[in-house]
C-alpha cells in the first residue's frame, strides 16, 4: 500500500518554520509515542540543524508500556532529550516545560551572572499532524489557547502562547513530501497523521488487521469478540466485524468503507489497548530497507546513463 500526502498549506508551514527559528531558544518536537520512529520527520533534522530539540512522545497512555521502555533505553543511549507523556493530563504536560526550562540552564545562568532579569524561554512547538500539539499547548495553559481536533490540518497559522516562564509558538503539522519506505506512510496512516479522504481507509484496515494478528493478536479477539481472528483471512475478518457491528447498506450487503473506518477509530482511540506500532528493532529494518532503495536509485540512474551513451 503507497501512501503519500503532502498538501500546499504544509509547504507553507515549512516556511513558516525556518522564517521563525532564529526567533527561539529551543524546538518541542512532539510525536505519537506509538510511531516513535516513523514519526520522526526528516525534514526537521534539515530545518532545525543544531538548535536545541526537546522530543515528547504523546498518546504515552495508549502505548505498550513494555516497548515504550524500550524506545526511553534507545533515546538515553543516544543523549537525546526526551518525554513519553499523555498531554491530557496537566501534570505530566508540566514535565515539558520543566524539562525545556532545564534545557536552558545555561543561558538564564548566564543572563542571572550578567546582574539581567532572565527573560522567558521562547520554544517552538513541531510535529507532524494530530499528534496533539494543540493539545498540550492548552494543558500546558490550563486554557483553550490553542485550537484542537481529532483530524490532521487543524492549526493553520502561527501562534504565540504565554504559560509562565516559557513563551511557546504553536505552528501547523508537517509530513515530508515523500515516504521513500512505504511502510513509514501506512503506520502513520493508522494514527490518523494523513487525512481518510486521500486513502483506501478498506485496504489500510486490511494492513492494520494483518499487523495486529502479527503483533497484538489478542486486541481483536478482546475488541470483537471473534475466537478465530488471529488466523482468519484479514478481508474475512474485516466483514465478520461489519457484521457483528452492524456496518450494512441499504438492501443488507456489508459497508466495509464504514467497518474499515470503526476499526481505525477503535485504535485510534485507544479502545484495542496498548498499542506500539513502532519497536527498536525497526529501526534497522528502515535503515536496510532506505540503503536498499538508495541502492535500487543508482542502479538505475547508471542503467539509464548508459542506454543513452
């Protein structure tokens, strides 16, 4: 399944991006702590270059405990700051700020030995879309200061929010403009990060149901109630469950389209239980699977070099 999404208002978000960087002291890069790493945007490695990065892994209550510790030993092994947290809840918002305002030590140090009032902390928040960035801007408020949804593409423009000693500026979700590794596209599909009117939301239930049998086998037979769905073929399972929920047209024939659309939501929403779609061990899965396509690329640029010599 090949998934690419990368409408006009997030190559103006990129802009919007580079043109503000100068004007902060440190990135908030939030992630769907279930996708730890096909969530990780490569453009923002190329935009942010070496300005300081917080990583924060929302949804953390909807992860697999086992594999987020797992992704927390990779992190620390690798001296990169960052927070697994479920931006709902006031208080583990905090730790952001904490850990941002910790980040900065140096500098309001230096500011304090200068005999200077220390100004606040100005952060950029990042991410790729609905992974609640909006989210935890207003936990971190304590009010609506900035707009939320349950879809990608809700915050359109730039804004600043005050939340004490920390100055944050909200910015718009942004995907990359391809996913060399298809992979990358479906498992960010399943989150909900790229719209479902520019996907076959059937065919993504189809590899969802086949990841899961793989993976989480039990989560279906708990959700729906089906003994035989690990090893049942995954379109079968997909109507089993149109049927027992009820998911039918007019004249009684299944509407996969809308049974397709309640086992997404269901994830979604954390009704499966904890789910990671991402493990550690992906990470040199992706690696192999990049270095190979790159391989395949030049292959065919020095075939195609030489059919024209």
């Amino acid at each position: 399944m090949q998934i690419q999404w990368f409408p006009g208002h997030m190559a103006k978000a990129k802009r919007l991006i580079q043109e503000n960087l100068s004007l902060v002291d440190l990135v908030i890069e939030v992630m769907d702590a279930r996708v730890p790493l096909s969530g990780d945007n490569p453009e923002f490695d190329r935009m942010l270059g070496d300005k300081r990065r917080l990583m924060v892994f929302n949804r953390s209550d909807m992860a697999d405990p086992a594999i987020t510790a797992t992704w927390q030993e990779y992190f620390k092994n690798k001296n990169i700051p960052c927070l697994f947290i479920n931006s709902k809840e006031r208080k583990q918002a905090m730790q952001v700020a904490n850990m941002a305002y910790s980040i900065m030590a140096d500098k309001i140090q230096a500011q304090k030995d200068k005999g200077r009032k220390p100004q606040p902390v100005r952060a950029m928040i990042v991410g790729i879309p609905n992974v609640g960035k909006s989210t935890l801007i207003n936990s971190l408020a304590g009010r609506a200061a900035a707009f939320t949804g349950d879809k990608p593409g809700v915050t359109r423009g730039k804004q600043w929010i005050d939340v004490g000693n920390i100055q944050l500026l909200d910015t718009p979700g942004v995907l990359w403009p391809r996913f060399e590794i298809p992979d990358i596209g479906v498992r960010l599909a399943f989150t909900g990060a790229i719209k479902e009117d520019v996907l076959d939301v059937a065919e993504l239930s189809i590899e969802f149901i086949k990841f899961l049998q793989d993976r989480y086998p039990e989560a279906l037979v708990n959700r729906y109630g089906i003994a035989d769905a690990p090893t049942m073929p995954a379109l079968d399972l997909l109507e089993t469950i149109g049927q027992k929920r009820g998911c039918r047209m007019s004249g009684g024939a299944i509407d996969y389209e809308k049974a397709a659309s309640l086992i997404m939501h269901d994830f979604r929403e954390g009704r499966m239980g904890k789910i990671t779609v991402d493990r550690v061990e992906d990470v040199e899965t992706f690696a192999a699977k990049a270095e190979e396509l790159r391989l395949e690329q030049l292959n065919r640029g020095k075939h195609a070099r030489s059919k024209a010599d």
